[in-house]
C-alpha cells in the first residue's frame, strides 16, 4: 500500500513503474487531469465571486467573460485533455459528439467526462464534482465510447467540498488524494479505499416514491427504515457516492414514469462510480444487471443505477424484479 502523505503525481509513477511495458502515456494522461482538477477548483471555489465580478457587462476584473461553471468545467477539461495528446477522443456530457483529438491521432486512449456533476448545487455552496472513464482505443469513431464499464483502464472524480479530493483506480483498488493548497497538491489521504460490507445510510430522492415503476423498490427502502437506517440525499451523484463509499449504504437513482431508464448517464456517471465502488469491493446493478456488463447503445444513454455496499446491494435485489 502507497504511504500516507505521497503526491498524486509521484502516485502515478510509481504505479506505472510496476508495469515494465507501460509507456507512459496513462500516467501524462491522469496529470493532464490532475491539471484540470485544480484549475477548476479554484473557479469552484470563486463561484460566488465570479458571479459578483461578472455583473458588470459579464465581464469580470481580468477582462474575461463569465462563463458558467459547468461550460468553463468543460472547456478546461477540454483544453488539458486535448492538450495533453494522450486522447484519440474525448466524450463529454456536455457536448452532443465526440471530440477528435488532432494531437491525439495515435493516441491508445479515450475518455468520458461529466466535467461539473450536480451543478445545480452551485449555487447552494453545496459539493459538486468532476467524473472521468478512460477505455483503450478500440477503433476509429464512435465504438470507442460503447464499451462496457469492466473495460475501463482508469476512473474516478474530483470532489469539490469541504476539501478537494481527487478519488481514482487504475484497476488495482481505490485511492483518494486530498488537496494541500498551502503546496498546490493532491496528497494520499485516503489509501486502498474499501466500502463498508454494509452501511446505515440510504440515499435516493424519495420525492420521486410515487412515480418508481418498480413496486419492490417501495418495499425495500421501507424495509431499511425498520432496521434503523437513516437517508441522506445531497442531489450531487459525486457528493452521495463519495459518502457511500466512506461509509457504506446505497445510492440509487431508479427509472420512474417519467425517466424510464432512469436520469444518470452511463457513460459519464454510472459506469466509472460503479467501476470505483466494485474496486472498493462494493456492488453495482441497473436493478437487472452489473452497471459495468451494459454495454453502451448511445453515448448519452440513462440507465437506473443502484450502488453501494455488497450486503445493501444484494437486499435490494432480493427485493425488485
Ligand atoms: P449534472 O449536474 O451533471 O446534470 O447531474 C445531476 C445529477 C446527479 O448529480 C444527481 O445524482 C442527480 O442529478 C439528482 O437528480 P434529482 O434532482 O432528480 O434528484
Ligand atoms: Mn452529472
Ligand atoms: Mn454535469
């Protein structure tokens, strides 16, 4: 296990090390992120200001225009993922098509990002947070992108809250890194992460209890509430899951009348968090299979999403059809 207090980068290194053939790209690949993470959470943490400043005429004091958060989020993702050469395409919640990258053209990797997730907590001051899945390069176009989530080489997110943690597996367990900004570092706070076997807290909108298309789902959270669970709910996926992972549980996001497949995204949000939580040795499921066997029809496709800690997760489907 990778000592307490070691620097995200030197991290990446030294987990590159223990692969001879590994050519590096991984690595500049996950400091191209790391770069992004920190440059937008410092606007994060202006956003408040950034409003105020931008009043007049949108435009703040250094001159620029004020863009929203999360269209800023994405173009800084954008432009150091670009930038970084080590992308063939970039995939972003924001963006209706992929990105080619010219940089990248020989590139081995892909990604996909939510580059600002639960961003109507903004402007609440409440946590919000970035999501990244890289897959291999498996081709020219889009079929890079719908590749089921157990093929990720590397996932994780940056969370904007109380502290800047920056979360991440590479497929060889779960690490979290917190933000010193007195040095400008990520630091392992957090080594070889492991979800609970089970938890007390459930987390879902139960505003939505009358609209959930699966009666059984009605049951089971009833049936935690008699055996003492309490809910929390924050409304920022990156926000609940990181609260599930540390203490265990279960988030969900079920389909209901409305959204029949639910509201998060695969690509972006179910399929990297339950590749996380399953290197945690936590579990995930649509409610009829493993989040990370879906293989992808569209790159913006929604699918019902339940994670969280193995005993919680296996009740549940006990529970629903
Ligand atoms: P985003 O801000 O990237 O659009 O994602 C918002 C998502 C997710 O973060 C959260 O779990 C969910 O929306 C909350 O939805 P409800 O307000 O319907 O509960
Ligand atoms: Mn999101
Ligand atoms: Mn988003």
């Amino acid at each position: 296990m990778a000592e307490k207090g070691m620097d995200l980068n030197r991290f990446i290194l030294e987990e590159e090390r223990k692969h001879p053939s590994a050519s590096g790209s991984l690595s500049l690949a996950l400091m191209a992120l790391e770069s992004a993470a920190k440059i937008i959470a410092s606007h994060v943490r202006m956003a408040g200001l950034a409003d105020v400043l931008g009043q007049a005429g949108k435009v703040n004091v250094q001159g620029e225009e004020v863009q929203k958060l999360d269209e800023l989020s994405n173009t800084v993702m954008l432009q150091h993922l670009l930038d970084s050469g080590q992308f063939y395409a970039l995939a972003s919640e924001e963006l209706n098509e992929p990105v080619y990258s010219h940089k990248g053209k020989d590139a081995k990797y892909v990604i996909a990002f939510d580059p600002l997730d639960g961003s109507s907590n903004i402007d609440v001051n409440v946590s919000i947070g970035t999501i990244f899945s890289i897959h291999r390069r498996i081709g020219d176009s889009v079929e890079n992108f719908l590749q089921e989530g157990y093929k990720q080489v590397a996932a994780g997110y940056i969370i904007y809250g109380s502290s800047v943690m920056f979360v991440l597996t590479t497929g060889n367990g779960v690490n979290g890194f917190t933000y010193d900004p007195a040095v400008g570092m990520f630091l392992l706070s957090h080594p070889d992460i492991k979800i609970p076997e089970k938890g007390k807290i459930y987390s879902i909108n139960e505003a939505n209890a009358h609209k959930w298309t699966d009666e059984g789902l009605v049951r089971y959270i009833d049936k935690l509430k008699e055996e003492g669970y309490t809910s929390r709910y924050i409304g920022s996926m990156v926000a609940d899951v990181h609260r599930t992972l540390i203490k265990g549980g279960m988030f969900g996001y079920p389909a209901d009348r409305k959204n029949k497949s639910g509201k998060l995204r695969l690509l972006y949000e179910a399929a990297p968090m339950a590749y996380i939580i399953k290197q945690a040795g936590g579990r995930s499921t649509t409610g009829k299979m493993d989040i990370l066997d879906v293989k992808p029809e569209d790159i913006h496709q929604r699918v019902p999403v339940f994670i969280g800690s193995k005993k919680e997760i296996d009740q549940l489907l006990e529970f629903i059809s």
